[in-house]
C-alpha cells in the first residue's frame, strides 16, 4: 500500500494510503459475509441471507464503508508507526472508491500542537543556595529525641513551663461568639511546639492544673479559615495534667537505637547523616523551585493553544496516579474523596490547572528539543534499559515485553530537553 503525510495547520496532520484492489475486494467481500451473518430480514434465516440480498440492501456505498472500516485500524497504527504519529485523540476516515478497484482511505489525526519558544536562554532565574546549618540539624535531634520522650507528671501546683506538655479545654470566641472549631476538650498541646496560633501556647507558660484562663490571641492574617483571618480572639482555657517532657539524653546508644536512621554508631555519624538528609531535601525543593520559575519564565515568552483534549487526558493520569497512591495507603478512591468531602467532579476540576501546566511543560521540552536537534538513539534507550533491568533483577527481554518502549525513548528525551534548557541559563 503506498502512503502519504500531510502537516496541516490546524494541529492535525492527514495520513493516506491506498489499498490495492484484492485487498479491497476481500475486504469488502469480510464486511459483507459479516453483515449476513448478524441480518434479519423476513424471508430469510438469521445469517443465511444471501449475497446479492445484503448488496441491495446496504448498496455500493454502504459495503465499501464497511470495507474501509474493517481495513481501517491496521493501515492506520501501521501509518502512525511510518511517520511516527501520536495522536491525542480519535481521528476521523473518509474514503474514496477508484474505478480500477482500489479504496483510498484519508484519515484526519488530531496531534499536539507545537510550542513557538520566545526567549528562553540566559533568563536570570536565580537558583537558590543550600545551607543547613548546626542549629537547624540540632533542631532536627531534638524533634527525634522527643519521639522518645519521657513523660514525667508535674507536682501539684507546679506551674507550666516551656517544653512541658499541658492537657487543656479550650473555648474560643470572636466578639463573643463561639466559633466553628474553636472548641475542644482534653487537648495535649507541648508549650513551645508552635502548633497553635501565635500567643496560644505562650500563654499557658505559668498555669496550673485546675486553673482557667483567658487568652487572647489574633489569627494571622494568612489564617486558612478566610474568615477569621486577622480577627482576634479570647480562648477561655482550663488546664488540667501537666506533665514535663524530658528527652533521652543524646548519645551514642541513643543514636544506635534510631530506627528511622539504622546502622548508626555515633551521635556524630548521626549528625552527619542527618545534615545529609536535610540538605538533599532542601536542594531538591530548591530544584522544584527553580525548575518552576523557569517554565513561568518561558511560559511568558511562548505561545502555545494547548486542546482541551490533552488537558483532560493529563487530569486522567493525575487521578491514575492519585489512586495509585491512595492504594499503597490501603484507601479507595472513593474513599479519599469522601475524606475530603469532594466528588470525582470536584476533583478533575482542581486538578485542571496543575495538568495545564504539566502539559506546557512537555510541549516547551518537544520545542527545545526540535530547537537543539536533540534525539535518543536505539543504542542509549537499550542502555537505560539494560541498567534498570539490572536493578529490578529482571531479564531485559522482559522488561522490554512490559512498557512502552516508545514513551521510554520519549522520556528520555524530554530528560535531555531539561538539561539542555538548565544548561542555557
């Protein structure tokens, strides 16, 4: 069958191909045995109508349509795979009948658009520097330590002081009237844990058990409650158990015992483990950070019409992945939705503008590859293979036999479109 492609300006592309007239004629020959076999006309058994019968009763017109139809899914994967076509929805066929016998068939593929990049080199988006320092890892010991903390119950009349943990009842109201959530009872709030509001937890610093007071406080006014951000407020307070935290001390056998952090022998090899840990999850949010100023950057230089169909395709694969996740809790989706008191609805919604941009991003990686002549060879998509394939001890050909080798290759090269981009600043 010989082949044709045409890029047409409305980010779609038409592929054609010519059947031969056999091909065409056995085809046809399928579609009609097919329609008989499923017919039932009066006069006539179920799947014994004859030939001539179905000719008449779907015409010329309506056999070839359903030789183009059956003849249609293998010319056209056969066709995306020529030309290397990823269409991101369903194309339409049209056919043509020739007088020799042959059966044109047109398909019109929807295909991503193509990002036009403005300026996207040496943008001065400046990468943020890492720095952890003995305080913060200091910090972070004593957030451990308190997971073994001994609880250590304050002597009658003692008052509460920074780092104890201080059971309360709390009644909170703005301008006199209580609010939603502002009450509870048998509270457990550590002084000095900055859990509350600011003011809250300072103001139980000197309580005893048995003693009520009041505090007040205001809510910041990046408060997530919108209505009562900024506002102040009284917590009418009433104090019960006290107890004094009193952390491990830190050694060497306290940092043995970390079983979070295993196979540590020392509070200094502790220490350094920890550091490392920060810093790697700092650089990588700093990463994050960067990475995004960058698309924003580019994004205002660009200009891309980005088709519904494609957004709505990547809110399908964030849910994908949300219920992957939600399943390695031991939750159901439909259960996590109605945790968060949302529906499906509400959820691709939300998730609409964070597949907007996840599909920006890969349009502006395809543009600077095109732009870079950048490409993946067969022998570095075998290599990536043969490396992963090693580490999930599985055999190549079987790794191979489980993924998309196409989207693999795809992959990497959007990995080496991010390079090159973070290279050009």
């Amino acid at each position: 069958m010989s082949t044709q492609f045409t890029k047409n300006d409305n980010n779609t592309v038409t592929l054609t191909t010519v059947v031969d007239a056999e091909a065409t004629a056995k085809a046809e020959k399928k579609a009609i045995n097919k329609a008989a076999a499923h017919m039932n006309l009066k006069g006539f058994r179920k799947g014994k109508v004859p030939t001539q019968v179905v000719k008449k009763y779907f015409g010329a017109d309506g056999i070839t349509s359903m030789a183009a139809e059956e003849l249609s899914q293998a010319a056209l994967n056969s066709m995306l795979d020529e030309y290397d076509v990823e269409p991101i929805d369903r194309p339409t066929l049209d056919f043509k009948k020739n007088e020799d016998g042959t059966l044109e068939l047109i398909f019109i593929v929807p295909v991503a658009p193509e990002a036009k990049l403005g300026e996207w080199k040496n943008l001065g988006i400046e990468k943020k520097t890492v720095e952890i320092s003995d305080e913060d890892v200091e910090n972070a010991v004593k957030s451990i330590a308190k997971k073994d903390a001994e609880m250590v119950a304050a002597e009658d009349g003692e008052e509460a002081k920074e780092g104890d943990s201080v059971e309360i009842d709390f009644v909170g109201t703005v301008d006199g009237e209580a609010f939603p959530g502002g009450t509870a009872n048998n509270v457990s709030v550590v002084i000095g844990n900055h859990e509350f509001i600011p003011g809250f937890e300072e103001g139980l610093v000197g309580m005893k058990s048995g003693e009520s007071k009041d505090i007040e406080v205001t809510f910041p006014e990046d408060y997530q409650a919108a209505e009562l951000a900024g506002k102040k407020a009284v917590f009418h307070v009433t104090a019960h158990d006290i107890y004094h935290v009193v952390l491990p001390e830190l050694n060497d056998d306290f940092a043995k015992n970390q079983k979070d952090i295993p196979n540590m022998e020392s509070m200094d090899q502790l220490r350094e483990t920890i550091k490392t840990n920060m810093t790697n999850n700092a650089q990588a949010q700093a990463d994050d950070e960067y990475m995004t100023a960058l698309f924003a950057a580019i994004r205002g230089n660009a200009e891309v019409d980005i088709p519904e169909v494609m957004i709505n395709d990547e809110v399908d694969a964030l849910i994908r992945e949300l219920n992957d996740n939600m399943r390695q809790s031991g939750l159901t989706l439909d259960q996590y939705l109605k945790f968060i008191g949302q529906t499906v609805d509400n959820l691709r919604e939300n998730l609409k503008g964070e597949a907007e941009t996840r599909v920006f991003n890969t349009l502006v990686l395809e543009a600077i590859a095109k732009a870079e002549n950048l490409s993946v060879s067969d022998e570095e998509l075998d290599k990536e293979i043969a490396e992963y394939a090693e580490k999930a001890n599985m055999p190549v050909e079987t790794l191979k036999s489980r993924v998309d080798l196409k989207k693999w290759k795809h992959t990497l090269l959007l990995d080496k479109a991010t390079e090159a981009m973070v290279d050009a600043q």
